[in-house]
C-alpha cells in the first residue's frame, strides 16, 4: 500500500537530531514557556520575515487568537463581519463565530480553488472589518486587487495559513521582493498538525504578525490574558506551544524548504504525466520563480465526477487517498443556519476532489505507479 502520508518515514529522516532535541528538552526539567519556544519563535520569524512569531497550541487557536485580539484592541466588536472563503476547512469559520463575529462566506475560483478576490467587494458592508485569505492546499491566494481592496475599505487581511508555509506570493512584478505567506496580511495563523508540512508531533500553532501591538495582546491572550503571572487584564484562554513541540519544529524548520522543493518534483511529474480526460489536475503554472507566486503542495488534488469508485478503484490497486474535505463548512450541522444556502462552486468542489499521495518521502518507483495506475482508470 502506498501510504497518503507516511509520517513514520517523515520523521525517521531527522530522529537522531528529534531525539536530541528531546533528550534536551526532558533534562532540561523546563516544559513551558521557556528557551525552547523562544528561540523557535525567533527562527520562525525569520524565516517567514516578520518581527513577531508567537507559539499557541494549535491552527484553530492561532486565527482565534488574532481575532480576539482584535477585538480586545477596539479594532473590531461582536457582529462585526469577516470576509472568509466559502471552500475552506471549517477551522477557517470557527475562529470567526467563536469570537462572536459573522463570517460571511465567498465562493471560490473553481481553477484555483482559492477564494475569488474577484467578488469579494460587493459583499463588504459597513460592519465588514477583515478579510481572511486561504492558501487552501498550499497554493498562495493573494492579488493587487486583494491589497487595494483592504486599503480602500481600511480592512484587515489575516492569512490562513495551516497549509502553506514555505509558500512565496506577494507580488507578480520581477522589480519587488516577493515574501513568503504568513508575512503578507496583517497577521497570519499557521497550523503544525502532524500532517502539515512542517509538522509537530502533537498540536501545536503560531501567530505571525508586523504588529506590536497585536502581537503583544496575543501573546497575553494565549497565557490566559496575562502579562505578568497572577496579573490578568483580559479574559484570555490557555494556548501555548510546549517546549517539547517547540524543539522538535526547530528541527524539523530547517529541512522545510528541501521538503517543500521535493513536493513540488512529485507534483510537476503528476501534473506533466497523468492524463486522463476523467480527471482534472490542479491548474497551476510549474515555471513560476521566487519572484512570483509558488506553491508547496501540501495536498495534490484532482476532481473527478466519479470521485468514489475512482477512490475505490486507487485503493483496490493499493494507493491510499483522501477527500479534503467531502462536506463543506456550510452544509455541516455546526452551521445549520447556512444549511440551504447555496455556494454552487463550493459544493461542486466538495463533490469532486480527490487528494492523491503527497509527501517529501515518496520514492520515484511509488510517483510513477501512482500515475500508471490513475492514467488506467476508465
């Protein structure tokens, strides 16, 4: 069986320097808040070019977290809106109705997948305070258009950015630097859930950020609303990254890019050897530098609108795949409110995708076999 993801096999590659770190860490008797998280902190932040990086205990806290903060600053109030693609993992819309805000949903690019920028302004209204971007399966989402949007209308832009770090967007002009997703908005959520990848080994998350001041509430935010201990100025919850998860990340970021680079090989060869008219690769152009957007490949994700007995058919021929995600955020029952809305792209995509195996460690033998066996199915 070819694995979706093998994690064994991902960290096998580094475990003399993981069991070090480890090692480090429980002799250390130190396990929260302590060198471990500070000195990832400051590698994260150079590494993704922001002043300030902040550990938080998973994805879902780190968008939480940026709002909330928000909020504490007077910048926004309960009721006020955030503008969030309608084809996201439901994490994306929990951080907004958590805080007692309204996410109001925006259809897709059906060829990118990502938010289209495109009809966001006609759904901003005087309570829309922030727009929350995507780089839905690793793939930038950001625009000229995007930038002018939020200055026009004095919006926040908060990156989602569980899927994509590594990531390069920004600008399309070769005469500016581009920059690396999690520096582009005004502040960014990444996720380090074992399967991402950068993963961690257990929950754990960051907040990225420019801003002092944001960054400051967060961090307080996270250490339940506290500056200084036993001294609480706000209704903060308990998030923070452990110095365990913090030292086996540091590791594991200085391989990221070799890893992201891997990912795009094996996609490049999908997208350059599949071909079957059953199917629909990602429309993603492989020339593209640093100096324009790039993409990790956190999933490879096709559409077929016999997605089910193509999935079958994979893994009667031994290839493990995954749907991200079979039911979109407005369909669940968390949302029953938004249950006969329509998003007509959305529910096709959710309809239709297919995540084939992607990962740093797949061997060329195993990329192959994949492409043999899907240009078979008929």
């Amino acid at each position: 069986m070819i694995k979706f993801l093998d994690l064994q096999k991902i960290n096998a590659q580094y475990a003399s320097e993981l069991k070090v770190a480890s090692t480090r860490v429980i002799d250390s008797g130190w396990y929260l808040l302590g060198n471990e998280v500070k000195n990832f902190e400051t590698h994260l932040a150079e590494y993704v070019g922001v002043k300030h990086a902040i550990g938080v205990a998973n994805g879902l806290d780190a968008l939480r977290l940026i709002l909330k903060a928000y909020i504490e600053m007077g910048i926004m109030a309960e009721g006020d809106e955030v503008i969030v693609p309608a084809n996201t993992y439901i994490a994306s819309i929990l951080a907004i109705s958590d805080n007692r805000l309204t996410p109001v949903l925006v259809e897709p690019d059906i060829n990118s997948y990502n938010l289209n920028i495109s009809l966001i302004e006609k759904h901003i209204t005087a309570r829309t305070k922030a727009i929350m971007v995507v780089h839905l399966y690793g793939q930038v989402c950001w625009g000229e258009e995007l930038e002018a949007l939020a200055k026009k209308y004095n919006l926040k832009i908060i990156e989602d950015n569980a899927q994509a770090i590594g990531a390069v967007g920004g600008s399309q002009s070769l005469t500016q630097a581009a920059r690396k997703t999690g520096s582009l908005g005004d502040a960014a959520g990444f996720s380090f859930y074992p399967g991402k990848n950068l993963g961690a080994m257990g929950d754990g998350g960051a907040v990225t950020t420019n801003d002092d001041a944001l960054a400051t509430m967060v961090r307080a935010l996270g250490n339940y609303g506290s500056k200084q201990k036993y001294v609480n100025e706000y209704q903060g919850l308990n998030s923070r990254l452990d110095e365990l998860q913090a030292a086996l990340l540091d590791v594991k970021l200085r391989y990221i890019d070799a890893d992201n680079q891997r990912r795009r090989e094996i996609a490049q060869y999908y997208i350059e050897n599949i071909k079957n008219d059953k199917l629909i690769l990602p429309i993603y152009n492989l020339s593209f530098t640093i100096h324009h957007f790039s993409h990790v490949w956190h999933l490879f994700v096709i559409r077929c609108t016999e997605r089910e007995r193509l999935q079958q058919y994979l893994t009667d021929n031994g290839i493990q795949t995954l749907i991200h995600y079979p039911i979109p955020p407005h369909k669940q029952g968390a949302y029953k409110e938004m249950n006969t809305v329509a998003f007509p792209i959305t529910e096709q995509i959710h309809n239709e995708v297919l995540s084939l195996p992607m990962s740093p460690v797949m061997e060329w033998e195993e990329v192959k076999y994949v492409v043999e066996i899907v240009n078979n199915f008929n």
